[in-house]
C-alpha cells in the first residue's frame, strides 16, 4: 500500500507533467510549509499531499471579469473554430490520460479502470463537442404573412460557472466545459475542495489548448476554496449559468439564489437509483450489473445503485448471490490491478453510512456487510451492504453517498412502478426483465420517472451520447449529449420580413 509522501511523489509527478504552474501548488517533496491554503488530501490514507493556493471572493470577481472579457471575443469566433480548440483538448487528454487518472485515483479513491475510464468520458464529450460546433442547428419554420420569413437562431449566452462533486472530478466539469466552449461561453470551475489537484490538471491542458489555438486568455478560470469561493460565483449576475453537481441539498441553495437574479441554473443533484428484478429477468445480468451499480466507485456514483425492488419468487436467490458478490469483491490499493474496491471520500462519509446502517437496523432492516475492512492503510474501505428490510421506509428514502442496497421485495409489477417512483429523486434507474410488457411500461408514461431509465442495464455508467440528469429532487437538468447543449446558449426567435409592406400577425389591422 503506498504512503502519503508515495501517493505525493506520484500526483507531483503527474502535475509536472500536466503542466501545471508550481505557482498554485507548495508540495510536501520541496519542503515547503503550505500557504494559508487548501490541503489536498487523498482517502487512500487519509494524509495531506501538498497544499495548494486558494481562491477568495475577490479572485472569484476577475476571473468572472476576465471571462466576460474573453467572451466578447470567443462569442465571434466561428463555432467549428471553438471546435478546433476542443478537439486539441481531447488529444491532450489522449496524451494524459493516464497522469489524469492516477490524479482521480489519488485524490477520489477511484480504482484505476474507472478512473482511466472517467477520463475516458472526457475525451468522449471532446469527440461529441467537435462535431456538436458545426451543428449548432436553429429550425426555419413557415411564417404566417407572405414575404415574411421566421427563424430560430442560436447564439452564446455567456459566462458558465460549473460547481463540481469530488466523485467525478474531471468528467463532469469536461461535460459542461466542452460543450460550453462550443457554443461560444467562457467557464469559471469551482470544483470540489476534496479534489484541487484534478482540478489543476484539467486547468492546465486547457490553458495549453488555448495558447496553441490562439483562443482569449480569461476563456476558462478555476476558483480553488471552500464555501465562500461558491457563493462569489453563483450570486454573481454576469455569470449567465450555473451548472452544479452535488447533492440536493447544495442545489436547494444554489437554485432559488441564482433564481432570485434571474440566472439561469442547470443541477444535477442527489440520486436514489433502483433496479427492478422481475421473474423473467436473466438473474446472472441482474446480479452483475447490482453489485458494479452498488459497489463500484465504492456506492459514490450519483447514479449508484441504492434500492433493489426485486419480485418475492426470486429474491431469496437475487440477495443470495448479490450478498456473495459484495463479499469476493477485492478491496485494496486503487493502483492495484483486480482490486475492485477503493476507499469512501473521508471518515465522514463512513460515519454517515454506519449512522444509515443504525437507522436501518431500527426500522427492522437486516444489515449483511456494512464493516470497516482492514487493508492496511488509514483510509476509509468498508464492505458492501445488503440491507433487507420490511418496507420501503426510513433510510431507503434519502441518499447516502455509500456502498448500501437496500433491499424489499414486491409481488406485482404496478407495485414495482409504484415503490420506484414514490422517492423523492429521479436520476438513474434499471429493470431486468424478458417481457416486453413489462419492459415497456416501464418505459412510458406510467413508467420509471427517472431522467435515465434502462431495460436489462444497471442504474451506473451512462454514455455521454444521451442527456444526463434526472427529474424532482435530482433538479431537472441535462449534461452531456443529445441536445443539452441548448442550456448553454440564447435562442432567438427572429421574423424576417422581405417584402415592402407592414403585415401585422393574426391579421390585425392598426391604421
Ligand atoms: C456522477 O456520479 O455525478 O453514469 C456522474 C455514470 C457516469 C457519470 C456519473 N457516466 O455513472
């Protein structure tokens, strides 16, 4: 198992190598004391790496300047230009996916495939943004006046602060940042403060994207800090949009505040994810896909799997074979190849998943797994739980960032539709199925009432193609792919008169 001043070396190694400037980062190696800073630390043993320079109020305030600057400039350029800037992003990411990952290994805990596999998003949504630049499409509809012609157009719509989650702390901000750029929008990143160091890697191979491609200094900014550091960028009115990844109940705040100026908000909050198992389910899809939904990323996906409503004829097998699952998965050092299971964020997260646990235990629910592991580091591993209990009730109802299925059986399907809708979240959801009865109930009006709704593939794990976000307490936006790059730009709606009379609308006459 490596030492902090090992994990340090390694994400100092891998800053060098990003290009990030020495500036913001005071490592342990140089020995240096830390500025009045923030300590980036890693869950793999709970140490402090290094210190890096924080943010205020104030750097918040010229980074937004600078960025309002940068788009008088960036709105003109041709959109497949904004592309060429993008597509140099994505092969530098190319170059560096592995410095990446071992930075989102360091400081998330994630195990190395799915850390590769997070940058792997990244160069995804490159991919999609470059060809996105040349299809910013507007529709041309029939106008209702002879000589008159009626468009929609799409233009930039400004700054884009994006507020980020230590789980994903790459992906996201490139979801958010590459279509933004496309479109012609500047971004100021405040990441989590768990995850500084990803943030400066990202930081640094788009500063180098945009020196190679001429693109204006102040395009893009990261805000490193803690509360204060938020607040400056979501109540701050040039900022056209604020795209937050949290939980539910940072968007409570952020939503009504940049509401309050007249903002525009895209969140993507707390998930409470299900999988239905019917009988006619292939059971061994079913349990592989629940225990990667449930126990990868150690439980802390917004789109983990939190909630197994299974039919009562199969359940006994389903829980069986789930439970053996959490129990053989390895758990160790992220780096390490076959380990399965890194570490939770920090000790708070463990307290909140034992204080779940106890509550479960209290409304009845019988609790398999859920302990401490011993792998010889200070972090934070625990064993997969398996919760079974009586009714849909108590902790299954809130989402706790950690490695729990909760488990209740159901013995018809409207049942199942109605315990899968009846939480308050709506991200992600799966049904394992053979009926295409079923299936496509689930599918529709009456069905899952989650933004991403899956037949015969787990609640994890979304590709960057389609729309990512969900419904009621998730917040209601959409990220990634289809067409949610319309969040970040103006529409407007334009009638083009090319005759030489005044025709009014609906046939009015005026004089
Ligand atoms: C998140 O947890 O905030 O679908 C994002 C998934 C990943 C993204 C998760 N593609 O699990």
């Amino acid at each position: 198992m490596k030492t902090t001043a090992g994990l340090a070396d390694l994400a100092l190694g891998a800053l060098r190598r990003l290009g990030v400037d020495r500036e913001r980062i005071e490592g342990l190696a140089d020995g240096q004391p830390p500025r009045p800073t923030l300590a980036a630390r890693s869950p793999i043993t709970g140490g402090e790496l290094c210190g890096v320079r924080a943010d205020d109020a104030d750097a918040v305030a010229a980074a937004v300047t600078a960025a309002s600057e940068a788009f008088g400039v960036w709105r003109e350029t041709p959109a497949p230009v904004r592309g060429a800037l993008v597509k140099r992003l994505g092969e530098l990411l190319v170059e560096h996916q592995e410095d990446l990952a071992a930075l989102v290994s360091i400081e998330a805990g994630k195990i190395h495939s799915e850390a590769l596999g997070e940058v792997q998003e990244m160069i995804d949504i490159c991919d999609f943004a470059v060809g996105l630049s040349r299809q910013l499409y507007g529709r041309t509809m029939p106008s209702e006046r002879a000589g008159h012609r009626l468009q929609e157009t799409w233009q930039p719509l400004g700054v884009v602060g994006v507020i980020s989650a230590f789980n994903f702390p790459v992906a996201v901000w490139s979801w958010n940042t590459a279509v933004a750029l496309v479109c012609g929008d500047p971004v100021v990143w405040k990441p989590s403060e768990l995850t500084p160091l990803c943030a400066l890697g990202c930081d640094a191979l788009l500063q180098r994207a945009m020196r190679e491609r001429e693109a204006p200094a102040g395009l893009h900014a990261v805000v490193l800090g803690a509360r204060e550091v938020g607040e400056a960028l979501v109540d701050d009115a040039r900022v056209a949009l604020v795209s937050a990844t949290g939980s539910t109940r940072m968007g409570r705040e952020v939503g009504p505040r940049v509401a309050a100026r007249f903002g525009r908000s895209l969140l993507e909050l707390g998930g409470n994810n299900a999988v239905i198992v019917t009988p006619s389910a292939d059971l061994e899809q079913a349990v592989s896909s629940i225990v990667f939904g449930a126990a990868g990323t150690a439980g802390q996906r917004c789109t983990s799997t939190r909630r197994l409503l299974v039919h009562a004829s199969v359940a006994d097998e389903v829980v069986a074979k789930v439970t053996r699952g959490f129990a053989s998965l390895p758990a160790g050092d992220p780096f390490e190849d076959g380990v399965l299971l890194g570490p939770l964020v920090n000790e708070a997260a463990y307290e909140a998943m034992q204080a779940a646990l106890e509550q479960a235990r209290g409304v009845g629910g019988e609790v398999i797994g859920g302990e401490r592991i011993d792998v010889g580091a200070d972090g934070f591993w625990v064993r997969p739980a398996l919760v079974r209990l009586p009714a849909q009730t108590g902790p299954m109802l809130t989402e706790t960032f950690a490695p729990i299925l909760y488990v209740v059986t159901y013995q018809d399907f409207d049942e199942a539709l109605a315990l899968h809708n009846c939480v308050p979240q709506g991200l992600s959801s799966g049904l394992f199925s053979n009926d295409v009865r079923e299936a496509e109930r689930y599918l529709g009006p009456s069905g899952a009432d989650t933004g991403i709704a899956n037949v015969n593939a787990g609640t994890s794990g979304a590709e960057i193609g389609g729309a990512f976000g969900g419904e009621k307490e998730t917040g209601g936006g959409r990220e990634s792919g289809s067409d949610a790059w319309r969040a970040y730009m103006r529409r407007a709606t334009n009638t083009i008169n090319y005759s030489a009379a005044v025709q009014l609308a609906q046939g009015v006459a005026f004089g």
